[in-house]
C-alpha cells in the first residue's frame, strides 16, 4: 500500500489497541487520513488501573489515557468519541456509524475488544449489581467503596480478586463467591491459585469457593446474593467479574470468520484482505505456543495492534510474543510469562513464604511459563531462556547462587 494513498483507514475502537494501532499507522510515515471510532465519551485509554490504582481513589481517569493531549493533537487523528460503528459493508468499503453516517475505508482495523460477561440470574439486573469494564464504571463503583460497607465480588478471577483487594484497602468488608473450586483458575496453575487464596484471607477476605449463584434480592436495606446451595448473603454492593465476551458481532455480521473472537492471521489480517483486526476481540495463531488463542492481555492488546497496522500498511511483519500478564492485589506483584495449555511440573525459586518467589514451569528440559509473585527480576532475566526454548536443568533454576541471566 503507498503510505500516500488518499484512501483512509478506519479504526474501529480506541482503547489498547485502537490507541496503538493510529499511533503504529504515524509512526510508520502514513500520512493519510486516519478516522478513529470508539463508542466510549473518552480519549483512547487503557484499562489495567481502572481496577487498582483509579479505583482506589489514588489516580485521575486521565492517567489511563494513552496520549498526553499534545502528542495526540500531533497524530492529527479524525478521533470520534462517543460514535459507536453499527455495520460494515465489505463491497462498498464503508463503515456506517448508529447514527446513519457512512464514512469509506481503504483500510479497516477492527480493536472491538470485548466487554463483561453478565450473570444470568434473577435479580442480576438490580442497579445495585456492577460491572468493571470502563471508565465510567471504575468511577460509579469507586463512589460506593464506603468503608464499613459489605462488597460482594461475584467471580474469583483477575477483576474480582483486584476489586476486592482495592475495597478492602479502603476499609469495606468483602465477601467473594467463587464457583469453581479455586481462584483464577482459568489462568493460573492450582498451586498460584492457593497462593492468592491465603493473601486474600490474610487481609480479611471471606472467600467462598464451589458454589454457584442462583438469585439477587434486593431491598431497601441492602442486597442479598443467594448461593446454589441455599445460602444467603446479605451485603451493600455486589462486582459481578465472571469473564468477558469478546465484541464479534459487527465483524460476524459482515461475514468476517469468527470463532471465539475474529479469526486472524500471524500478521492481523482477518478473512477479508482490507479488514485486520487486533487485541481482546481476536483469535490469533502464537507459533510460540503452537495453538490459536484469545487473551485478554493489555501487552497483546498494544503489541498485535502494531502488528496489525503494520500490515495494514502493507509492511510484511509477524506477531509472535509470550503472553505476559500482571496483576496487582494488595502488596503483591504477580507476573506470569508464558500460556502452557496445561501446567506442567513446577520447581520454585525463592521462598514462598516470604511473599517472593517465581515458579518455572518445565516441560521436556525447557521452560513452558514463568510465574513471579513480587520477583519481576527472575521474570525479566528467564524471558530470553523461555523465548529460545533452551535447555534447562531444574537445579540450576532454583539454585540462588546461579544469576538466571547466566543461564
Ligand atoms: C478493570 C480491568 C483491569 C485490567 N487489568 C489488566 C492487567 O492488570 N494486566 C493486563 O495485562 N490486562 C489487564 N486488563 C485487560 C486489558 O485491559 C485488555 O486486555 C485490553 O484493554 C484490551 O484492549 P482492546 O483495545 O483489545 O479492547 P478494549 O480495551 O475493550 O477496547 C475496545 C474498545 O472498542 C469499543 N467498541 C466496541 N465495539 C465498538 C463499535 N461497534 N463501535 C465503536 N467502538 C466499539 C469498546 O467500547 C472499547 O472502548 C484489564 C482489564 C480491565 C477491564
């Protein structure tokens, strides 16, 4: 594609990878139009301390956007808030906004991202029952983490366990029902899960693992959630936090291939040769893991965008990274590289009970994943080990006295 092309490119959705994508398309000298549509009222921004540090009071939502405004005026973006993208239509190469406008592509990058999965329940519909996906959510929450109030955080995964860390920092009791039998077990191995289990208890937690959720009442003195098994818990606020759904439908109903997010190549590119796609909304190949995957990873969020817009600009680019997450609860760091289908046997660098320590996961002589709990170091020096599949021996892992780096 020339970089001077009239034909303009459309981003569809300005959070993580929107963001980066129009940033990637200027960095990379394209100097047409570029128009970005996100139905949020806010500037592109990221989302990781919406539950941690906007949450708790201790950062502006400015802090999340991801331009300063001088360099955002300087990517000369036609940048709508608030303008939600309600078709496509491959043929005609237009995009039509709810309100009726059509505005036409050369290019389009679809950053849909997903949104939070609801609970299915009678009385989950109360105002009382909230959500954590934006901005606008981090600030109504935020407004009713009342010290002395009881929080019921529905679903023991990443939102859950940061909500309930951030409300028990300020000072409400918190309850968290969880209805498989241990926390974060989608993404975490059993031993990591008990890990965030005991810190949670540490700081005063109530966890309830294996049960379901059947119903919400809700009254003028409060909310009660009732468990699968007949319990019944009263508090002031419920967080639901059970997943999120990926946003498909726009690019299903354009008749792009969808399964379990927007099926894209190594390099972004969906089934139609104009229209790429990148971050939460996607199902990409990683050859590092040797399957097709969905995250739901700021890092892949900003890195596939880049990718993505490359090869919107016809560059020819591969993206292929470890996953990395983090997550922040209370004191504790925990970063985990590395997405094993299943976890296999583990040794342990450091001491655990000092709250820090980094788990290396082995399979066949080399290592599958990393999880560190306040060690972002072991992470940082094993990533190169991890990436270039070398060979390791266990001993040498857990061995304080060999630097990781050597290896
Ligand atoms: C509270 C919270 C905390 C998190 N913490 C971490 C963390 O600690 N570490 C980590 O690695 N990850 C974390 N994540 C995950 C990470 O933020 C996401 O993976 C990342 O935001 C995905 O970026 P994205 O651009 O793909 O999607 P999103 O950020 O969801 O952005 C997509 C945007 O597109 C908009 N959109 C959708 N459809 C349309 C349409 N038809 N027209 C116009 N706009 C549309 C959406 O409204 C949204 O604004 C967290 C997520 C949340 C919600």
């Amino acid at each position: 594609m020339n970089n001077a092309t009239p034909e303009p490119i459309v981003i569809v959705g300005a959070g993580q990878a929107g963001g980066w994508a129009a940033k990637t398309l200027r960095s990379e000298r394209f100097a047409g139009r570029i128009v970005l549509l996100g139905d949020e009222a806010h500037p592109p921004h990221e989302r990781p301390p919406l539950s941690k540090a906007v949450l708790a009071g201790e950062a502006a939502p400015e802090a999340t956007h991801l331009f300063k405004p001088e360099d955002f005026a300087k990517l000369d973006l036609d940048c709508r808030p608030g303008a939600r993208v309600a078709a496509i239509d491959r043929a005609a190469r237009t995009i039509t906004l709810q309100t009726g406008e059509a505005i036409a592509y050369g290019r389009l990058i679809l950053c849909t991202g997903s949104r939070a999965r609801t609970l299915g329940v009678p009385g989950a519909d109360a105002p009382g029952v909230r959500y954590l996906r934006t901005i606008d959510d981090a600030l109504a929450l935020q407004a009713q983490l009342v010290a002395g109030r009881h929080l019921i955080v529905i679903g023991g995964g990443w939102i859950g366990l940061e909500v309930a860390a951030t409300a028990r920092k300020r000072g409400l009791d918190v309850t968290v029902i969880e209805a498989l039998d241990r926390l974060c077990a989608r993404a975490l191995p059993v031993e990591v899960s008990e890990h965030l289990l005991a810190l949670h208890m540490r700081h005063g937690v109530t966890v309830r693992r294996g049960v379901g959720v059947s119903a919400i009442e809700t009254s003028g003195s409060g909310i009660t959630v009732v468990l699968a098994d007949g319990h019944r818990i009263a508090g002031d606020q419920v967080v639901v936090g059970v997943g999120v759904v990926p946003n498909t439908e726009l690019a299903a109903a354009a008749g792009l291939a969808v399964d379990n997010g927007i099926v894209v190549d190594d390099a972004g590119r969906t089934t139609d040769p104009a229209i790429f796609a990148a971050g939460d909304c996607t199902n990409l190949p990683l050859a590092c893991l040797d399957r097709r995957v969905r995250l739901e990873s700021w890092a892949n969020a900003q890195n596939q965008a880049i990718v993505a817009a490359k090869t919107a600009l016809g560059q020819d680019v591969r993206y292929d990274e470890l996953p990395w997450f983090w997550s922040d609860q209370y004191d504790m760091n925990l970063q985990m590289l590395g997405y094993p289908a299943h976890w296999p046997e583990s040794v342990v660098r450091g001491d655990p009970a000092s709250g820090s320590f980094s788990r290396f996961y082995l399979e066949d002589g080399h290592l599958s994943a990393i999880v560190s709990i306040n060690a972002p170091r072991d992470l940082r020096a094993a990533r190169k080990l991890l990436q270039a599949r070398k060979p390791v021996r266990p001993e040498d892992l857990v061995n304080p006295a060999i630097q990781l780096q050597r290896l």
